[in-house]
C-alpha cells in the first residue's frame, strides 16, 4: 500500500544508516581492476582473486568479475550493479517494503562472507532496479 506512511518515518528512525559496499560486476575484472586502480587512482583496500575493493571517500567501491567471458553479469547477481543498503534492522526494513506493496524477491538469509557474517536480502524497486538490504552479523571490528 503507497499510500502509507513508512514504519520508519512513523517512527522517526532511519531503516538504512548507509551504503556499503556499491559493487560493479565485470566480465574483464584485470582491464577494469587496472583502470580503476591506475586510471583513477582509487586505493585499494583488499584483493582476494576477482574481488577488489576501493576507498573512495569513505565508501567501499567493489568489483567482482563475474567469471563469464561476455556480458556484465555474474552467476548470482541479475544486474551489472548491486548496491548494498546497510541496516541494522532487516526485519523492520522488510516490513516497510511489505507494506510499499513490494515483496523480498530473497532471503533474508545468512551469508557468511571472508570477514563478516551478514543478513542478506534482495528487491526490486518500483523502477525496476534489484537492490539489497545487509544487516551485518560479525565484522573484523566486532566481538565473535
């Protein structure tokens, strides 16, 4: 239903506090991985094979090959760009979607990635775009 009000501004809490990371899928991950490294300058934070990640301002920018030879999408992601709403509530966030009159087209479900444990769920805005909401488990940060 559009025409509620969000769960958050009922409440007056933001659901999602940032975006973290904004990942580009890339079928020619060495070209691109050179080009944003050398080209642009962005520095690097991690590697591990077709991952790479990037500081630019505070925002973590990743590449991820997608292990195929042509096209700009990977095995797992429909769209050439994925981007991560980070929140502390999927819960709540899931019900705010629910009552836009949209619907998780997945998850939440568990991920445990090289660093950190997340709840991971996707949907589809009004235009069209998937998206993801992340609500982080364990970091390297936090206590195990």
């Amino acid at each position: 239903m559009r025409g509620i009000e969000s769960v958050t501004a009922r409440k007056g809490r933001k659901l999602v506090t940032k975006i973290e990371p904004l990942i580009l899928f890339v079928s020619n991950f060495s070209e691109c991985f050179s080009f944003y490294r050398k080209a642009l300058g962005l520095s690097l934070k991690r590697q591990v094979g077709e991952l790479a990640e990037f500081d630019v301002g505070g925002l973590t920018f990743a590449l991820h090959g997608t292990g195929e030879g042509d096209g700009p999408t990977s095995r797992t992601q429909d769209a050439p760009l994925a981007v991560h709403l980070v929140t502390d509530d999927i819960g709540k966030v899931k019900e705010s979607i629910e009552a836009w009159g949209s619907t998780l087209v997945k998850g939440p479900e568990e991920k445990d990635y090289d660093s950190h444990k997340v709840l991971e769920a996707t949907f589809i805005d009004p235009g069209g775009n998937q998206m993801e909401i992340v609500q982080y488990l364990k970091t390297p940060d936090s206590a195990t």
